[in-house]
C-alpha cells in the first residue's frame, strides 16, 4: 500500500477550491479535475487531456449510480445511454459534448490554447457540481474560481494571438463577476450597495487565494503523476480490474492504469461502482434528482431579477411600492416589498386593482415547503388598508419560488396542496379563477368541481364497455383526490381512445375544464383521434362531441381560444412553444408528424423549453398521452412538465419507466387475455415459416458479381467479390436481401394460405407484412406481386416516405382489392385495421413492447357485415394468424470533383483501404479512396460520424482532405518533377491517418457495408419447415413455465394455499390469488386462469370440461395439484358444489328439508361463494337476489327464526 499517495490526493483535495468537494464521491475527479485545472497555462494541450479524464470518469460513475444500460463502451455510447434514460438535460449533455470533443477544432495561438482549455476545465467543475447536486441533493451556490495567469505570462505572439489574449482576460474577469456575485447577501442586514461591496471582497480573496497556491498545487499534481506512472510502471499489471475499471474500460490507458493503481496500490476505495437493482419509483427519483441537479442555483440577485423577468413575461406590471399604480397594464400588477402586517412580503399580485396573492422570493436551493408557512402568513396579516382592496382575504393564490423551482398553492381547493408549476400564471389566468369562484362559491376551482364530478354526475354507462367504464371511473377517483399523473393500461384494441374522449366530454361539460390536449405519437393517428371526437354521441345530450365543442389539431402558431380540445404530436407542440409555425391538419411534416421515437435511439438530446406567452403553462387542464412511451420519460419529458395540467397516459403494454413516470398511479387495467375473453379482441395463432437463410444465412463465393443497391438514393451498382462473402439470418432485410429466400417465403406462404393457414378460404385475407426498412418493403411489395401474380391494387407499401398514407390507409380498411400491405412502423402501433386477419412478420420487433403493439394490430373485431363487405369469403373474423418467418416466437422475446480514377468494378473499397493499410496505394488510388470516402461521408448518421471522430481523431473530411493532397496537380506535379521518392512521399503523407489506423480502416469497411444492401441472386433457398405450432408444445411450455413460478415464489405460493386449507378468511385468499393473477397477467407471463387450466386439459393433466369458464378462484386447484396435495387439479366451483352436496345431505339427515323457493335462494348463494370466495349479508340485497325482495325476501323464505342459522351454518360449510 502506498499511502503517501492517498495524502496526496486529500492534499489536492484540501488545496483546491474548485473539485476539493468531489473527495467523498470519486478521488480520481478530484485527481484529473486539479491536474486538468493545473495545466491550464503551462501546458494546455495536458489540461484537456485530463479534463477527458475527468467526464469520462465521471460518465462512468454516473452509469454505475444509476444502473443504466449502455450499448457499447465508449463515451459517446454512455452519454447517449444517459440522456436516452432521461438523467442529461441539454446543458449537461452539452458540457460532457464539449469535453469530449475539445482539442478537435483548429485554434489560434497560446491563448487561443488556453481559453479551450479554460472553457473545458469551467465545464468539468460544472459537471463536477452537478454529480455532488445527483448524489447529495445540495443546492447551495457552488461558484468557480477562475485560476489566475501567472504573473509573468507569455506575451501575445500575433495580433490574432493579441485578441484570443484580450478574450481570455474577459472571460476570466466575467468568471470572477460570477464568483462576487454568488456571495451576495439580501438578508436584510445590509443595504443592496454593502452587500455587494462585501461580496466582491470576498470573491477577491479567494481569487487571491488561488493565485498564491497555484504554483505549489501544480507541483504536487507533476510529482503526483510522477508517483503513479512510476507505479504503474513497476506494476505487474495482473491485479483484477476494479469495478471502476470495468465500468470506463473504454477510457484511454493513462486513465486505466490511473484507476488500477489508486485501486490496488493506494487502496482508495472507489464508492458507489457496483451495479445496484433499481425498481421503477426509484429509477424516477434517479432522473428527478439528475435533472433538479442539472439546475444552476441563481445567487440571490439573480433570483429576484429572474423572479421580475417571469412575471414580466406572464403578462405582469413589476412595479416599487414607491411607484405604485393599479392602473396600469393588463390588469395584473406584482408590487416589490409590499409591506404587510407582519412583514414586507416580496411581491403582492393585483388583479383588476384587487389584492388577490403573494409571492415568496427564495435563494436557490431553499427547500419550498418550508416557507409556505411564510408566505401563508403574508397572505393572511394583512393592514387595514390593503384588506380594503383584497379580492378575498386570506389572499388566495400564493407562489414561492427560487426563479428555479416555483410552487403554488391555492387555497380555494378543497385540500389546499402545493405543486409544481413550470412559472407565474398570468393575471388573466387568476381573473378567470376569481369570475369562477364567484360564480359557484360550493365548488371555486376546478379541483373542487373534479372531486365532486364522480357523486354529482353519474357516469352513464350505456355506450361503454365494462373495461372502459373501469377506466374513467378510476381516472376520476384519481383526478377527484388531486393525483397529478395516472395510467390507464388497456390491451390494444380495447378502446382506450373512446374511453379518453369521454373522459374529456365530462371533463368540459361537468367540471367545466377549459381545454384538453390529446397527445399522439403521428400526425396521422391525430387525424383519427379527431374523427373519434366527432363520432362521439354525448350522453343525456344527443348531439356529437364536435357540434359542442371545438376539437382541433394543433396548427399555425398557437392555440384558439375557442378549441377545447387541441390534438397534436408532441414535436408539433414543441415547435410552437419554441415560436415557429406549424403547417395545416393535413399536411404532413417529417420532423413534427413521424412519431416520437421516429428518428431512433440516438436522437436524445433533450428538449430544452422556455416560456410561451402564447403557450402558457396554464393553456391546458389535462393531458392525454395516447400510446405513452419512453421518449415522453427523455427527450420530451420536458414539454410535458411545462405544463400546469394533469396527464393521463394511455398504453397496453407499460414498462418499469412508464409505471415510474406516472408514480405508479395505475387506475385500470385491462388485459390482453380479458380482452379475449370478453369478445372485445380476438384471439390469434402461429404459424412459422423455416427456411435455411433464415435459420443459417448463407454464402456468396468469390468471383460472382452481386447487386449493390445505395439504401438512400436506390441507385445500383455491381460488383465482383473478391472474397467470400458470407451473412447471417439477422443480416437479411437489412444489409442483405436474398431473393431466394423471400421468394420461398411468399411462395410456401401464398401456396399454405388456403390449406393450413385459412383453410377452405379462396380470397386473401388482409394481411400486413412487417419489413426492415424502405428498401425492404419495396423489394417485399414486387415481389408480393409477382408470387401471386396480382397487379398493384393488391399490395401496397405504407410506411413515413409515401405521402398519400391517409388514402391508403384507408383503401386497405375498406377496399375489397387491397389486400396487402407492407409497412416498416407506421402501422405498428396505434392505427386500427379491423378487417386485419394476418400479420407476416419479415423483422424482428425491437422489443417484447414493440412486440405486443404490432400484435395487437391484428386483434380488433369487426361487425360481420362490415368484415364480409371486404372480404367476402368469409363470415365473421374469429382469430388472426402470427405468421413468423424470422424467428420472433423462438426469442424471449456529394458529388465530389472527379477524383475517382477507377471504378468499383476495377477496384472496391476494401482493396483500396488495404492497399492504404499496406502502403502499396498509387497516387491515382488514393484519389479514387478520397471519392469512395467523400461520397460515404455524404451517407453517415450523426452517431457513425461521431464514432469514426474518434477513431481518427479528426473528422472523416479531414482525413479525406489529407487523401486529396496526392491529387492536387500542383503538388503532383512538384514532387514528379523531383522524382520518385518525393510522389512516394507524397501519397504515404496523404494516407498516413488511414495507414496508422486500421481500426478506422475496418470500421469505415463495416459502414459501408452498412449503408448498401447485397442482392443474392445465386444461391437457391431450401425450405427447412413450415407448420402451425403445436398446441401441446404451447401448453407445455405455459405449464413449465408455470411451475417454475410457482418454485421462485414458494412461500408466497405456499401461504395462498395453507389460508385456503386452514379456513383462513376467505376474502383474504380471494384478494391473495386475485394480486397473483394480476402479476402473472403482465409480461413477461401474459397466462390467465383459463388459459392455465387449457393448458393442463391440452396435457391431459386436468380432466375436460367443455364450457367451463375459469377464474381466479380457480388458480387454487392448480395450486394444490402442484404441491401434491390433490391428486389433480379440481376446480374451485367443483370443491363448492362438493361441500353444498355434503351440507345439504347432512340437513336431509337432520331431518330438514327446504322447499323449490328456499333451493332457489340456497344456490344462489353457493353460486356467489363460487365466484367471490365468501358471503355477506349485504349480498343479500344485490341481485340477483333483489329480484325476489332480497333481504326481506330471504326472511319470508326462511322465517325470521330460521334465517339466519340456515345462512350461517351454510356459509360456513361452503367456505370452510
């Protein structure tokens, strides 16, 4: 151990006044942040290498804390993991950006060298104070000391260099103002002036501070790192890796061998690296804490001036009490130092010269529930004079905010509780809530109305079905309790739109609600979503939603005050909060209408949102997200919480994220399996289709001349192997089509279709075809085509790039020609094809999500007349067929100048990056790379760009660039005039980054590879099978999968049963197996009662019972034949049935005997113990006993001096 170099660290440490503090979280921040800090002046080019090491470092650690999953291993791959999970705002993810691509742009001089490094050590301090924000939820002012220049600097060079001189001491002295004014103080004590005269001393003092000890901290860093490299080098490097270490292996060598030297010499232990399991509520309080951290606390002056701004913004008249005037503006006046009663309170708001709230001015950081009781106070100590002009006295609307966070409270509420609001509401907001309030004293304010809506106003049932009237029933428990976010989870097809809108319907016509916003994941499922609206009847009204109210997709550049219900997608939402327009309903714009998740994983940046006087956070009372996912959690989450609205989500398959999101407020479920059950969805079955490509993939060999099709122009080209050329089934669709095998699969498709698919069926049912990309589906449509030899009418692609969706769309729902279509996404989720009876899967899902939502694209119902008026040979739609081609049953679930001198055909891209490699590349060669990596550089996506940056360590045209210097005439012309050697300087000088590289030289392979599709048209494919699944294979695997349950939850399991067998209460087993069918409903499970028990009677393992429907009770046969207890399984109702026989036979003993009339209430009340577990005497006056008098009708039956033995005694027996 060497523990001189653990004192070391704690000497930095206690030295340095800007990463000091990261000790107790990560030594090695503190250890690059001093160094990246100390190289600042004397070498620049050091001080951004440790800066690196910094964000790496700290990247790393922020992965570990937060137990998020991150695809690759290098920096860029975890900070897109980071802010895919939502814990980066643009500012941080801007910073760690910054860092990790500093030294890549050309600068100008020493200063300009130092004012990089400057800026990216500002940049680690900042990222350094939001981790200790994340892990301590601090949030006092943390302010940077600006290291000083020593005292004799270099002088400036050049009059660039002169100017990047002047830049730097503005820079610095605009640090230095930032320190000041952090230690400013408006306590009160001392006037404005004073305060910030002692603030600057301060700040001055500690710049000082930091001059003095420069010199002595830079020495212990050099000798430091002298220490470690001298370590590292005498280290047998066979220690295992640390958990730190594994968790940046992607970090260069200097920073490895850094962190396994501190590990396993020094012994500092490095906290917080080991993975912990987080569940969804934690998880959301990891994201909540990052982006709270993410805030940069205002000082004190900042709060106030930011405080005036926002009220300035919402429509407010800021105003002295010394300049007082009511009269002014839109009626909205806040008054600075209103002094009250008991004090100056920070702001009064006036609405229409009426006294009406308060607003409580804190520094950033102040925790604001401890001062609500300030601001109450203000509000309700008020003088004589300003009771005079109150609205309603204690004042009603009050506000505490840091300009950060702002809360308020509104007292009129029925339980008055703060919450979160995004800034002030406008004074025309409040005056509004005052007319309200007048207007109807029992019920003020909209929380109010809501929690009175369910009681006052019945919902009327009729139009909906029972999971629908679950639904609504449970959003307004939530909104009537003021729950801010619930997620109503109900399978795909069930009607979760319909229960929405009436959902909005009551909203605006009881609780008076004065806008709602309907979220869409596109513009075209918005387009439907409004159809819905204006379909929709108004109960007790009978006139259509749209005949009362204005429901409108969000277009032009903000919102009419006559639309009551606004639809939108929330990039369209976001771009008239940032100020732009957005084109008409029916105009479909890539960026704003493609869906949430349309542009990928990758694009994650966060969406950054300021205040809208157009869009005020006020401009809605509830949020609709239909089809909520995780992009609303990331990027988007944002927009969502600008508003001061409750949101309502709306999904059939929720994740961890999505539960964490909504606070775990579920209001309904529904499943998949009810939904069946029910008739509400159809049921679906699987038919797979294996062929050798698919299960094996294949190989071209070297020689042939293949097909090379560009994925975005569709421009081919052919070119002659020069190797084998091999792919694998995950590569088909994608990189590789083989037209073998999507021949064998449409043909063993079309050719089964009428015998073991749809058997006795002659027309093609509607079937949508599930294809990788555009590419795909095209090649999938012609050949659709041909296979069946029908014309363009009968398959169609329907994916983003086809402007006419909406037509063809609708064409497929009602078209009797149209009986294919082909899509990558656009259908996945959301869009409702009821006639669809067959989904051909050609890809595999992203996800089991992703899964289920194209799924359910299949499992609507449809009226039969409506189904035989576009497919006419057949009568009702019972089913939908899964046909699986892929596997996805078998899974757990430029133009540049002409530089090219050859062809592809004469030489391909991987000889030239091999002759490159080699240096055997011509002068003439190396111009045809440079064409070959200027027209791939035109192709790359932001992350393939991002990624060969690094390899290279220079942008791809730079290196391009240094290619092209070999075919420049002039200097071609040059060196051939010098002989030779000098040409043959030349091209190796223009190679080198390439020659030096062969990592890039293979990645810049791979992408090109990936950006063009390989056409077999040599091999033949073979089909290996083709079949429906076996029933019992399905019902085995259900039943192992069972019993594996039941072993991982033994005890819990074993309680269930040990209740049910001891007469425990029978209520408690009932909700006992009522939360197991819940857990074993949801994925990954997806099993019911009565899917569990087909299964048992598929394996012969439980006896036939045609007709029975099993329930939850039932789970407990089940239950006991797995733990031996019943040689085999008995339903719950035939264990009812066993002991009523017994009860009755010993009355009959007993000499009793009951009449017809008394058998009729006697099996009833078996029959309600078969299906609830217990009876209770209020049951008696629920139906169906109601319709023979119920309690008073019993008595008749029995006698009053009979009744109750008889019901007792019987009760017993059957739920002992």
């Amino acid at each position: 151990m060497d523990g001189a170099l653990h004192a070391q660290i704690v000497k930095l440490a206690q030295a340095s006044q800007n990463f000091g503090f990261l000790l107790e979280h990560e030594p090695l921040l503190v250890l690059f942040g001093v160094s990246a800090e100390s190289y600042i002046y004397p070498d620049p080019n050091t001080s951004l290498m440790k800066a690196r090491q910094f964000a790496e470092t700290l990247a790393a650690r922020m992965v570990a804390e937060t137990e998020t999953r991150v695809r690759g291993d290098r920096q860029v791959d975890r900070l897109a993991a980071l802010a895919r999970s939502g814990l980066l705002d643009s500012r941080i993810k801007r910073a760690f950006d910054a860092v990790r691509r500093a030294g890549n742009e050309a600068v100008h001089g020493y200063f300009g060298e130092v004012r990089v490094a400057l800026a990216m050590v500002g940049h680690c301090f900042e990222l350094g104070v939001w981790f200790h924000r994340f892990l301590t939820e601090d949030r006092s002012v943390i302010a940077f000391v600006p290291p000083a220049p020593p005292e004799s600097g270099t002088a400036a060079s050049s009059a660039v260099d002169a100017d990047e001189l002047r830049q730097l001491r503005e820079e610095l002295a605009a640090y230095r103002d930032r320190l000041a004014q952090t230690k400013v103080r408006l306590d009160g004590r001392l006037d404005e002036l004073a305060a910030e005269q002692a603030a600057r001393t301060e700040a001055e003092q500690a710049a000082e501070r930091a001059r003095s000890e420069a010199q002595a901290l830079h020495e212990t860093v050099a000798e430091l790192h002298r220490r470690i490299s001298a370590l590292v080098a005498d280290s047998p490097r066979q220690t295992t890796l640390t958990p730190a270490t594994v968790a940046t292996e992607s970090a260069d060598a200097d920073a490895m061998a850094v962190r396994e030297v501190l590990s396993v010499e020094a012994g500092i232990g490095l906290p917080g690296m080991q993975p912990r399991s987080t569940n969804a509520d934690q998880r959301e309080a990891l994201i909540e804490r990052a982006r709270v951290a993410a805030r940069e606390p205002r000082t004190e002056v900042q709060v106030r001036a930011e405080i005036d701004r926002m009220l300035q913004a919402a429509g407010w008249v800021v105003q002295n009490v010394s300049a007082l005037n009511l009269f002014v503006g839109g009626g909205g006046v806040a008054v600075r130092e209103g002094r009250t009663a008991s004090g100056p309170a920070d702001y009064l708001l006036y609405v229409d010269q009426a006294l009406v709230g308060v607003i409580e001015a804190k520094r950033e950081g102040t925790t604001l529930t401890q001062v609500e009781g300030q601001s109450a106070r203000y509000a309700g100590t008020l003088t004589k004079e300003q009771q005079m002009a109150t609205w309603r006295s204690p004042l009603p609307f009050r506000y505490e905010s840091t300009a950060i966070e702002t809360q308020f409270t509104n007292v009129l509420d029925p339980v008055p509780r703060s919450r979160r609001v995004f800034s002030f509401h406008q004074p025309a907001t409040l005056a509004r809530w005052m007319r309200e309030a007048d207007e109807d004293p029992d019920h003020p304010t909209l929380r109010a109305r809501l929690a009175a809506l369910p009681a006052t106003f019945p919902l009327a049932t009729a139009s909906l079905r029972p999971a629908q009237v679950d639904a609504v029933t449970g959003l307004e428990r939530s909104l009537a309790t003021g729950r801010p976010r619930a997620l109503i989870q109900m399978a795909t097809g069930a009607g979760k739109t319909y229960a929405a809108v009436t959902t909005s319907a009551r909203l605006l016509r009881h609780a008076r609600a004065r806008r709602v916003l309907f979220l869409v994941d596109r513009n075209n499922l918005g387009r439907q979503a409004r159809t819905e609206f204006g379909g929709y009847m108004v109960p007790d009204d009978g006139r259509r939603f749209t005949d009362l109210y204005n429901a409108e997709i969000l277009a032009g550049s903000g919102v009419a005050d006559s639309w009551q219900v606004v639809i939108s997608t929330v990039q369209r939402l976001y771009a008239v909060l940032s100020g732009r327009s957005v084109p008409d309903a029916d105009t479909d714009d890539p960026d704003l209408d493609d869906g949430m998740e349309a542009s990928g994983d990758e694009d994650v940046e966060p969406a950054a949102v300021t205040y809208s006087a157009a869009l005020p956070p006020e401009t809605f009372d509830l949020i609709i997200i239909d089809e909520c996912h995780r992009s609303i959690y990331g990027k988007w989450r944002a927009v969502l919480e600008y508003f001061d609205a409750f949101q309502t989500g709306l999904t059939a398959t929720p994740t961890k994220q999505t539960l964490g999101y909504f606070q775990r407020n579920v209001v309904s479920e529904y499943s998949n399996q009810q939904a069946v059950a029910d008739g509400v969805n159809v049921d679906f079955d699987v038919y797979r289709i294996r062929t050798k490509h698919g299960e094996q993939g294949d190989t071209i060999e070297a020689g042939i001349t293949v097909p090379r099709r560009d994925r975005r122009t569709r421009e081919q080209r052919y070119e002659e192997l020069d190797d084998d050329f091999s792919y694998s089934p995950d590569q088909l669709g994608r990189t590789v089509i083989s037209e073998g095998n999507l021949d064998l699969v449409l043909a063993t498709f079309r050719d089964r279709l009428f015998t073991e698919i749809f058997p006795g069926r002659t027309e093609v049912p509607k079937t949508l075809v599930f294809a990788r990309d555009d590419n795909h589906a095209d090649e999938i449509v012609r050949r659709i085509r041909e296979v069946f030899n029908r014309g363009n009418e009968f398959a169609v692609k329907i994916t983003y790039s086809v402007r006419n969706t909406d037509e063809l769309l609708a064409s497929f729902r009602n078209s009797a020609e149209l009986r294919v279509a082909v899509t990558v996404d656009m259908i996945s989720t959301g869009t409702d094809v009821r006639p669809l009876e067959c989904l051909l899967f050609l890809r595999n899902p992203k996800s089991p999500v992703a899964f289920e939502q194209m799924k359910g694209r299949g499992a609507r119902t449809i009226d039969p007349a409506e189904f035989q008026s576009v497919t006419p040979d057949a009568r009702t739609k019972d089913r939908f067929v899964l046909v699986d081609a892929i596997g996805v049953v078998d899974t757990k679930r430029v133009d540049a100048a002409p530089l090219a001198r050859h062809t592809e055909r004469q030489i391909s891209l991987e000889a030239l990056l091999r002759k490159a490699g080699s240096l055997e590349i011509t002068a003439d060669e190396t111009a045809t790379l440079a064409s070959r990596l200027a027209r791939l550089d035109q192709r790359l996506t932001a992350e393939e760009r991002t990624e060969l940056e690094t390899l290279a360590k220079m942008p791809l045209a730079e290196v391009v660039g240094s290619l092209v210097r070999a075919a420049d005439p002039d200097l071609l012309a040059d060196a051939e005039r010098k002989g030779p050697t000098e040409v043959r300087k030349l091209v190796v000088a223009a190679v080198r980054p390439l020659a030096a590289n062969p990592d890039l030289r293979a990645r810049l392979l791979e992408i090109r590879r990936a950006h063009e599709i390989t056409i077999d048209e040599v091999n033949t494919d073979v089909l290996l099978s083709a079949g429906g699944v076996d029933r019992s294979e399905l019902a085995r695997d259900q039943v192992t999968s069972w019993r594996a349950y039941l072993k991982a939850n033994h005890d819990e399991i074993a309680l269930i049963e040990a209740a049910y067998e001891h007469g425990g209460d029978p209520r408690s087993v009932y909700i006992r197996l009522k939360e197991l069918a819940a857990r074993i409903a949801r994925p990954p499970h997806l099993w019911s009662p009565l899917s569990l028990w087909h299964s048992y009677q598929v394996l012969g393992l439980a006896p036939e019972a045609p007709g029975v429907s099993y329930g939850t009770l039932d789970l407990i046969g089940l239950i006991r034949y797995e733990l031996g207890i019943e040689e085999q399984p008995r339903p719950h109702r035939a264990v009812v049935d066993e002991r009523f026989a017994s009860w009755l036979a010993a009355q009959r003993q007993a000499g009793v005997t009951f009449t017809a009339d008394q058998e009729w209430w006697l099996e009833r009340i078996k029959d309600i113990v078969v299906s609830s577990a217990t009876f209770n005497d209020s049951d008696l006056d629920e139906s169906p006993f109601t319709q023979n008098g119920g309690t008073d009708g019993f008595l008749a039956a029995f006698g009053n001096d009979r009744a109750e033995t008889v019901l007792t005694t019987l009760r017993t027996a059957l739920t002992a």
